[in-house]
C-alpha cells in the first residue's frame, strides 16, 4: 500500500536504535527524507548510513533532549534542513522503580526525560507545521498508561502524561491540518531485550523460539501468542504519520498484543 508520505520529512527521535531505528526506516521505505537522532554521533551515523544505502535521504542531529540548550540546537538545525513534516517523540528514558525504591529525583527525572522533553520539541515545531496546512505529531507511550507497572512507578506515570499531552495538543491543533497521536507499545523484542532475556540462567543453550514463548507466557502473556518486534510499532506509526489517517487525531493506539486486556 502506497501511503503517500514521498517527500515529506521526518524527525525520528532516539533512532539510533531499537523502535526509534526501526520507524526510521519504514518512514525511509515510503519515501520520506528521515532525520536520525541520538546522543551518541557515531551510533547515529551508523543508523543513518545504513538507511541510506537503501536510497533515502537521511540528516543527523546529536544532542540531549532533556537539555533545553540541545533541544533548541537541534530544532535550529531541523529549521536548516526545511523544516518537517512528521516529529515522533520516541526518545523516553525508563529505569525500574517501586514506590518503595523510587524517591522524588527519580520521578523528576522520569518526567523531564519523557514529557518535558517531548513539550519542548513540540512547541518548537508545531508552529511550522501550522504556517504550511499539514503535519503529523507522534509520540510514544506504552502499555503501562493502562495498567501501571509496579516496577516501573514513574515512568508510567510519566507516560500517562504523554498520553494525556497528546489528546490536548489535538486539541490545540485543531483546524491546522496538523493531528496528533500516540502510539503505545507492549513488550517489544529489540535487541538488548532479546540478549536479556537469552543470557538468563535458565535459558542458556534453549532455542530462541522456547525462550520466547517462556517469556511470553510469564512475562507478557497476550492474546497473540508472541513478544512484539520494533517493526510492529513503525508499521502502525507509518500509517498514523501518512495522509490516509487524516481523520484521526487525539487517539492512543496501542500496539501490544491485547496485553493490556489480559488480566
């Protein structure tokens, strides 16, 4: 399916890896000119190299998004390249925390890392998307703005506010041309997540597929069957960013397997 996204531009961030890189280049393969972000140049440069080779246009910004210095920088250089068209606010920090183990700091830091962050790009460009008639805002929550993780207290909480942030900023964005979504996953495979779960004890020497399915029943079990891959989330987020969802704004879409519906 044609989705109709040649020649817009896309600003993926944290795309040096993991669900970031994976949206990366979907957005590549349906013609966008993507823009690679991480806090690590080289891992960035690999990514965007990679995208590359397959024929896209591809820029690359560095920088720290919880810094409001590196967010502007990185906006001024976005606004150098033209400007874009799609933003998905992937980039959002998480540790495991119980109310126990949790103190204010870390709640601070769970909040600037996922929702201040994600405002500050925001407000540095929607306005441009405005002034042409058409833009897409994709940001990232996950499964736990449903139902809260016990060990992970504040950024699930944080990633509520993402949630509740875009529905207003829909909202706010009415008339424009330009929608906002988020996207919530479950359990996603990325890499690192897939050497964790492999170099557990009682996995050592088990094939992938029982592993998974072990892990899949005690640690996400969903009405799928299986764990989600990176590229389940960009291939939702494609669609959303493309001109056949312009009827949607202000939805949560989770992308989880049914996980959020298993009790």
């Amino acid at each position: 399916m044609d989705l109709d996204l040649s020649g817009r531009r896309a600003l993926i961030t944290g795309s040096s890896g993991g669900i970031g890189r994976a949206v990366a280049q979907r957005l590549a393969e349906e013609g966008c000119a993507v823009v690679v972000h991480g806090r690590d140049r080289g891992r960035a440069e690999e990514a965007a190299a990679q995208i590359a080779a397959t024929g896209a246009q591809t820029s690359v910004v560095v920088g720290d998004l919880t810094r409001a210095e590196d967010t502007d920088r990185i906006c001024d250089e976005v606004a150098a390249l033209g400007g874009v068209d799609i933003v998905v606010a992937n980039a959002g920090p998480f540790v495991e925390n119980t109310w126990h183990t949790a103190d204010p700091d870390d709640w601070l830091q769970a909040f600037e890392g996922n929702v201040l962050s994600t405002v500050r790009l925001i407000r540095r460009l929607t306005p441009s998307m405005r002034a042409t008639g058409w833009g897409r805002v994709l940001t990232i929550g996950t499964r736990a703005t449903v139902t809260p993780l016990t060990t992970m207290v504040e950024y699930s909480a944080a990633k509520a506010s993402v949630v509740n942030l875009t529905v207003s900023l829909a909202q706010h964005l009415a008339g424009s041309g330009v929608t906002a979504n988020c996207v919530s996953p479950g359990v996603i495979l990325t890499p690192s997540m897939r050497s964790m779960f492999a170099a557990r004890p009682e996995n050592m020497g088990a094939e992938w597929e029982d592993i998974e399915a072990a892990v899949t029943s005690d640690y996400a079990p969903n009405p799928v069957g299986r764990l989600g891959r990176p590229d389940d989330i960009a291939s939702a987020i494609a669609f959303l960013a493309s001109p056949l969802a312009d009827y949607i704004t202000g939805v949560e879409l989770r992308v989880d397997g049914g996980i959020t519906g298993v009790s």
